[in-house]
C-alpha cells in the first residue's frame, strides 16, 4: 500500500544532521526537477525581500522564512518525518510508533511538497517554505511543473498495490492516476456529521480533518494492515470502526470515500 500525505506549513525549527544532499532523496529520477525548483527558490531568497515575500505569500513580519530559504543548500536536515510538524503529523505521531508500525510508515508513505515533488519520511531536508500554489521565476507555477515531473516516479512508488491518497486538493493536482492504478487508488474526504435540530447534517471540515487522516494513517499502521486491493483498504477502514460511505465513481477515476466524524 502507498499512503499519499499532504505536507505541513508548520515545520521544525532547524535540521540537526548534515547538510542538504539531493542525490540521496527517494525517487532518484525527480532529482533534476528538485535541482531547479531549489536553485529558483534559493535565487527568489535572496534577491529583492519584497518580491520575494509577495511570490510566497509572508508578512514583513515573516523575514526569518526568507532567511532560511537562503540557505537552504548550506542548512542542517533532518528526516521529513521530524521536519513536518502540523496537525496532521502531531496525530500521527511518528515517534510513539511501535517498531513494526513505524517501519511500515517509512516503507509506505509519501509526502507530497512543492519544493521537493515528493518525498519518504525517511528523506533527510532542511525546514523550508515553499506552498504548492507558489509561481517561481523561471520555473513558473508549481502544481504544474510537478504534474510534469512526478507521473513516472508515482507510478513505480504506488507498484501494484493499492493507493491512500489523504493530499489536500492543491498537491492532489500535481499528479492523479489513471487507468488501473486509479481504480486502486481510494481517496479520502471527511465529514462532520452533527446534529442540528434534530437533523443530521454533514460538512466538510478543514483543520479537524487533518487530525482525522493522521489518526487514519497511525491506526492502519498499529493494526497492521497490509490491503492487497482498494476493496481490501475499505474494509480495513471499516474493520477499524472509521463509518466509510462510498461516493458514485467513474470508471478509471480514484474511488472516493467519505469518512464520518462526530467529534473534532
């Protein structure tokens, strides 16, 4: 099974290992591309702060982000599990992890990032800011030039078991199966179901369901799980007591699921 996780904004302070070597990333081939999304991002860094505070989004108050992506060739790293740090990661927990469970986290997630295609929480690199949505000069806007890059190296990485895509819909974009491996490939939304005069009414929530995919991903992981198929993935959601509502799908289209909560 290949797990597809979002990035985070929140990230650790700084690396404590050695410095930033591309070459020795996961999925060797998208080393290129990393090459000039880095050297664009490092370039923007430490040209006119303006434009590059307007092209990444930061408040003047936000000039350390802008440092570190300076030096971003030169910093110490850290493995990407360590580096991101937001909610969805907080409920995962990595470091709580029994032994099985977190080498079968290190065998089976990726995640998604702008500034790296994608990576394994094993990957060593440095905090950086780098937002999917970004346009960099000279490379252009990221959700493209991702979606260029990452088909080849996505395919062999997902080989010819099933797929959890849990990315936000911005690093969804970057790349989406098709064919066989989308019919493999089982998508998450989740909704909030409660009760409002009576009636049940559902919704889709933004910050909580961060926290819902990383206890997703941290229960599969601690049962075990090992689903040879997209049906086999359903059911060990179900097994797990997550309440799974299938939503109609196309044929060579992910399948999409609903995963109800009721508390935040």
């Amino acid at each position: 099974m290949l797990v597809l996780l979002p990035p985070s904004e929140g990230k650790a302070d700084a690396g404590t290992g050695r410095r930033l070597d591309l070459t020795r990333l996961s999925l060797p081939e998208l080393t290129p591309a990393r090459e000039e999304v880095l050297a664009a991002l490092v370039t923007l860094a430490t040209g006119d702060p303006e434009t590059a505070r307007a092209t990444l989004g930061l408040s003047p108050g936000q000039a350390g982000e802008l440092r570190r992506n300076a030096r971003l060739r030169e910093a110490a790293t850290a493995p990407a599990g360590r580096i991101y740090t937001g909610v969805l990661y907080e409920a995962l927990d990595l470091a709580s992890l029994p032994p099985a469970a977190l080498r079968a986290a290190r065998r089976s997630v990726l995640v998604s990032s702008g500034l790296w295609g994608a990576v394994r929480l094993t990957d060593r690199i440095p905090p950086y800011r780098c937002p999917i949505g970004v346009k960099l000069p000279g490379v252009g806007a990221l959700a493209t030039w991702w979606r260029r890059a990452l088909a080849p190296a996505m395919i062999e990485a997902a080989g010819d078991g099933p797929v959890l895509d849990l990315r936000s819909g911005a690093y969804a974009a970057t790349w989406t199966p098709r064919g066989k491996l989308a019919e493999r490939t089982v998508t998450v939304r989740v909704l909030h179901e409660r009760d409002v005069n009576g009636v049940p009414v559902r919704s889709v929530v933004s910050h909580f369901n961060k926290a819902t995919k990383g206890r997703l991903v941290r229960d599969l992981l601690l049962a075990g799980a090992r689903p040879r198929t997209a049906d086999g993935l359903v059911t060990a959601l179900r097994d797990l007591k997550y309440p799974v509502l299938e939503q109609p799908t196309a044929t060579g289209r992910p399948r999409v699921v609903d995963v109800v909560v009721t508390e935040l």
